[in-house]
C-alpha cells in the first residue's frame, strides 16, 4: 500500500561489498548519494512519540514533511502508516511547525545512496554511529528473499530506528546532548563492539 512502509534494516560492516551484491544482482541506483538533514518535531509534552508515532522534516534534494504512525510489528519486519508531502520551502515549514507549538527535539543527518531491485527499494546510508543497509517493499517475503540473496543475516535484522539506537547508544557510552550529525559526533568512533552493546550486530558478517 502507498501510505505503509514495510522495511527491515541491517548494520553492516562492508558497504561498498552490498553494493557490489546489489549490482551483480542486476540493482540499479535510483538516487546517487546524497546528504540529507533530518529534524525530528514533537510537542513539548512529547506526545507524539510518547505514542510511538513521528513527526519528521527532511532535506536532501527534496524537502518533505512526513508523519509515521505507530510500528506494527507483530511480524518480522516494521510495518506502519507513512504518509509524506512534498513542500518548496524547508524553513518556512519548520516556521510554520514551531507556530504550531511544535518543537526540534534532534537532529539527524546521513549520507543515503538508493538503489532499486525486483520492485524493491534498498538504501545504503551512513550514520556518524555506522554504516545500514535498509529494504523496503510491499510484502515482508520479498524483504526477506533480497535480505538473503544479499547474504544478510536474517537474525541480525533491526527493527529499532536510526534515533532509536542513537538513544540506546546515547545512554549506554553516555554522551547525552548531542545530535547525529557528522559535526557533533566529530572525533567519537562508534565501533562495532559499541553497537553490540545495545544489541546491534552486523547483518554481513
């Protein structure tokens, strides 16, 4: 459905090799990689992610305004409501939000390359805290046939946000009051061993 995302991701320790799969595989890329920012609203009372749901802003050669509702996760992979507009104007937006009473509550940022395959959307993004590969499609059989044609370790699939991890990670090495972005976690090195700590394995071991 268009309004659903049903995707799966995985913390890999070789990008440039998924993407070698990907292209021998027959993928193609659908968008180069691109920087991208990430402004994630909520309400002062953090009502929104309170009920697990997200308010987000983003820009990368697009601006758009998504709300994702609460993860159903009653399989194997995440599957919510996404609904997602385009707007001409990031400023004016996030303007018009913080109006609302709407607040940024953290900012993310990763390099993101997106690939298409057998209907498929696989992205690979680089985080300040590591390297994910992501497959989103229509039906969880399909996500789990790229995953293992990737020879991705099914066991080892994420269903925890990026902002998620982030604030596991966050709490585990403490370093509260920082956002993820390449400027603030200038010079942390977030190794495997790290994420292992807040249950995150590489998926291409």
């Amino acid at each position: 459905m268009a309004d659903r995302e049903m995707e799966i991701k995985f913390h890999l320790q070789n990008k440039d090799s998924i993407e070698e799969n990907l292209r021998a595989l027959g993928g193609k890329v659908k968008h180069p990689r691109v920087n991208e920012w990430n402004l994630r609203f909520d309400t002062p009372e953090k009502l929104i992610s309170t009920r697990g749901q997200a308010l987000r802003l983003r820009k990368d050669e697009r601006n758009r305004l998504t709300f994702k509702g609460a993860p159903d996760q009653q399989g194997e992979i995440t599957d919510r409501i996404e609904l997602e507009v385009e707007v001409s104007d990031f400023n004016t937006m996030r303007r018009i939000l913080e109006a609302l009473g709407y607040r940024v509550m953290v900012i993310y940022e990763k390099y993101r390359t997106t690939w298409e395959y057998r209907g498929a959307e696989i992205v690979v993004d680089e985080l300040p805290i590591g390297n994910f590969c992501e497959i989103e499609a229509d039906n969880e059989e399909l996500i789990r046939g790229i995953a293992g044609e990737l020879k991705l370790n099914w066991e080892h699939r994420i269903n925890t946000s990026y902002l998620g991890i982030f604030d596991q990670l966050k709490t585990a090495l403490n370093f509260e009051g920082i956002n993820l972005t390449f400027e603030d976690m200038q010079g942390m090195h977030i190794s495997s061993s790290d994420l292992a700590i807040v249950h995150i394995y590489p998926g291409d071991e």
